[in-house]
C-alpha cells in the first residue's frame, strides 16, 4: 500500500472510531415533561420528597376529581399528601398517603389531556402590573389589589405556581399576547350532587363538602387558625357570600397589629387580604375566605378565619348557600 492511500485508509479507520463513540455518548431522547404527564404509562409510585411529572400529573388529577393540591408545583408537598389521603378515604382505597396504582387506577378514570396548549389573550395580560405593599396604610392607597406580575395572573388562572409555568414553557414570554403556552388542565367536571354540610378539620388542615349521604364531594387545604386567635369550634353556618370583597382592615381585632396601626378599607382584588371570595359564617368576624398567597396555603398560620386558595374558595361558594351548615372541629 502506499504512502496516501495507508493515509487515507487510517483517517477513514480513526473516523469510524470517532462516529461510533460520538454515537454512543448521544443522550437517550427522553420526553418533555408535559409528554410524560400526558403518557398514560407515567404513574411511578409518589410520595414524600417525590418530584417531577408523576407528582405534577398526580396533582393535576386531584385537582380536577375536587381533592384540591392547593398550588401545583410538580413536588410532593404536605397539601398533597393531605389530598392523596383524601381521595383515598372518600374511595375507600388503602390510605397510605402516597399515590400507589390503587390510587392511579382509580385517578385514571379520568382520560382528558392533562397539559394542554393555551393562547395567551391581551385581557389576560394587560394589567396593570404592580407591587402589593406590606403594610395596610399602603395598601389602603391602591384603587385595586390586583396582580404584581402577568406570570401570577396565569399561575392563578392554572391553578399553578408561575414557578411551574416557566418550567413547562422553556423560552415563551409569559407576558406576551398571542403566545402559546402549555398549562395544566384543571377545569373541574361539574358535581353531580348537592353540598349539604361544610366541615372544617383542624387536625387535618382541610375543608370538606360533603352531600346529604355524608360522601365527600370536595375537600380542599386550608390554613386554619393559630395559638392566638383558635379555631372557634362548634356548629356555624353560612351568613353570606361576597365574591371580589372589600377588605376592612381593623388593628384591634388582630393580636400582631402594631400600635400605630390604623382603621384602612383594602380594595377588591386577588391580592386583597381575604382574596377573591369571602364566605360569611354566623361566627362575628369568621369566614372562610381566599388568599393572596396560594402558595403558604396550609404552611403559615391565619388570624382565625379559614383560608384557601382563591380557586378553591370559588368553587366552594358556588357550591354553598346561605344557611348551609359549616361544622368546625378538631
């Protein structure tokens, strides 16, 4: 052989060397996450510490079956172990608290898509965007307590973290109308039944709707008193409802008000102290009412009253009346 054509047949040899190991250090091609929450197969066994797209489908499902997660995030938090409980009592499945393929059979009789494409729409994002203070002199100045970010406004309309929504849309502005983005679908079928009593459970942090058979037809997280102002226990009932609420700010009737705190009226919004819903019990000052803060919901303490995610607080006032019962317990 001669001199070029040995070159030529060891640079053609030192070649097919080099593809073979490109080759095999190629990643597996693996699935976005919404591919993986929309595959069927996706149902790895859940629980404490678990994270990723079986915690986010598993959250999702909940949410649309009215065993609210509260925030979806995609990690396995309290709030949804305390839905996982749930949903496993109301359907007399072995309560373990963690999502086994008892519980996924019985979640996957729901076959709708669970990440679905969303346009986002110029009313969803037009604002206005601003800052919400701390202190309720300074929120008393604001006409509306609307949304700070566009990135809220859809985590709210999604049930969803804005933490979240970032991560299943890698590179799409958020704020942007006519962008397509991919968001959890929880639109919640329509229940079938009628509530005909309401019980709040301290020792389980939740808000339960039950019917006239005593069946659980939602049940959602819920923060619940603290030491200094004690769930009032005993027997109530609904007083009234009042959706996007004036909020009257009263220092005496909250023991960590600061001295030189004044009376203030916090205008209606999402990010009003008692949210978007307030619903009235006949216990003077007590409601259960929504959040600005979906995400502490069931990890900070509240000033006696009983507070949900906004969403969750919706769904609850239409599905109660004035005079329906509202038991609170231990």
């Amino acid at each position: 052989m001669n001199r070029a054509a040995y070159a030529f047949a060891l640079s053609a040899f030192l070649a097919s060397i080099t593809a073979g190991a490109t080759h095999k250090r190629l990643p597996p091609k693996t699935a976005s996450m919404a591919d993986s929450v929309n595959n069927p197969r996706t149902q790895l066994v859940v629980g404490p510490g678990s994270a990723g797209p079986a915690v986010l489908k598993a959250q999702i499902l909940l949410d649309r079956a009215h065993f609210s997660p509260g925030e979806i995030d995609g990690h396995f938090g309290d709030d949804l172990r305390v839905a996982v409980t749930g949903f496993q009592q109301a359907r007399n499945l072995g309560v373990s608290g963690r999502v086994t393929k008892e519980t996924w059979d019985a979640l996957s009789h729901d076959q709708e898509k669970l990440i679905i494409p969303h346009t986002i729409s110029g009313e969803e994002v037009k604002g206005p965007f601003e800052p919400i203070p701390v202190d309720m002199a300074e929120k008393a100045k604001l006409k509306t307590l609307g949304f700070a970010t566009a990135q809220e406004a859809l985590g709210e309309k999604f049930h969803s973290s804005p933490q979240l929504l970032a991560r299943l849309n890698p590179g799409k502005d958020l704020s942007k109308p006519g962008e397509e983005i991919l968001v959890p679908n929880v639109v919640r079928p329509k229940l079938e039944s009628a509530a005909a009593r309401v019980e709040v459970s301290k020792k389980t942090r939740t808000v339960s709707v039950l019917d006239a058979s005593g069946d659980v037809l939602a049940r959602y997280p819920a923060t619940i008193g603290s030491e200094h102002d004690p769930l009032p226990l005993g027997d109530w009932k609904v007083t009234g409802i009042q959706h996007n609420p004036v909020f009257n700010y009263d220092p005496a009737l909250f023991w960590n008000a600061a001295a030189t705190d004044e009376k203030a009226r916090i205008a209606p919004g999402p990010n009003n102290p008692v949210g978007t819903v307030w619903v009235g019990l006949s216990k003077e000052h007590y409601g259960i009412h929504g959040t600005p803060e979906p995400g502490q919901i069931g990890h900070s303490q509240s000033h006696g009253c009983i507070r949900l995610t906004n969403w969750d607080a919706e769904e609850l006032s239409h599905l109660v009346k004035t005079a329906t019962p509202v038991i609170l317990k231990e």
